[in-house]
C-alpha cells in the first residue's frame, strides 16, 4: 500500500479522515494513528478509506496494513500546518484533463497557482484552505506538483504519475 495524503489534518475524537493514496483491500486494511488502531474504518476501493479518529495520543503518522504490506504517511496527522504546505494528492496517477485533488494548507483563493512538474495547471480551484483541485494540463508529465501563493511554496511529498 501507498499512503499519498490525507484530510482534514486534524479532527476531534470521533470525527472522520479521510486517506488516499494506492493498495487497500477492502475488508482487509488495518488503519492506526500513532500506533492506536482505528476500531471504525472502511476501505471504500483501492485509493480511498476513511476512519473515524480514536481517542489517544492520536498525533503522529497514519499507518495502513494491508496483507500486502504496511505504509505510512509522510506528514504527521493533528499536526498544525504553517505556511503553504501539501499533505498529499488524490489519485496518484491521473491523465490529462483529469481531476486532482491537493490536500494541505495555506491554499488562497483566486491566489494559488499550480504547477505540474513545471507546467502551469490553469485550471483549478480553491475549495477550502486545505483543499483544492486542478485538471491535469495536457502537456504534463510525471512530477511533483508545486502550489504557490503570495506567501511561499509548498511541493506534494510524492509524485503525480500522468498516464
């Protein structure tokens, strides 16, 4: 399994996240917070779960196993994001004029350019100051995507596979 982001950043006990990325297997993903297992999970298809967060220590990495293996994400959940920031994409792999979604922080509306691999994505939309979209140009290629705005930079932590 892959783990390319997840969203909210950080919720209450209770509350639901959302995780994305490759390989869950539905009725067979095991999913933690810093190590406390999620007793209330689903894995919707191969790219998509959701959980509602335990009561813990629930700062630090979300973790999925699978019987394929166990993946861990990059970003810390309940961690306060500063600045701008990507915490992953969804999906991963993507073909021109698809739709992506970028999870993170300091997304501005009207403000915030997207790149792909250093082509400008122009179309996309702020939705939420973690959450935006873009439809993949179509003369993208495989890389990070950069979101900028007036205040700074952030760079996905995984690459946007184009097919």
């Amino acid at each position: 399994p892959v783990i390319s982001g997840f969203w909210p950043g950080s919720v209450q006990v209770g509350e639901m996240v959302l995780v994305f990325g490759e390989g869950f297997v539905p009725f067979k993903t095991q999913i933690s917070v810093n190590g406390i297992p999620a007793t209330f999970f689903q894995a919707v298809d191969s790219t998509f779960l959701f959980f509602i967060l335990p009561p813990g220590k629930t700062n630090g990495p979300i973790t999925v196993t699978t019987p394929y293996g166990t993946a861990t994400s990059s970003t810390k959940f309940g961690t306060p994001l500063t600045g701008v920031q990507i915490t992953g994409l969804w999906p991963s792999v993507a073909a021109p004029g698809q739709l992506v979604l970028v999870f993170g922080a300091g997304f501005v509306a009207n403000a915030t350019t997207v790149k792909v691999n250093g082509v400008d994505a122009p179309i996309r939309q702020v939705l939420y100051p973690d959450m935006m979209f873009f439809i993949v140009p179509p003369t993208a290629t495989t890389g990070f995507v950069t979101v900028t705005t007036a205040t700074g930079s952030g760079t996905s932590p995984s690459l946007l596979t184009i097919k």
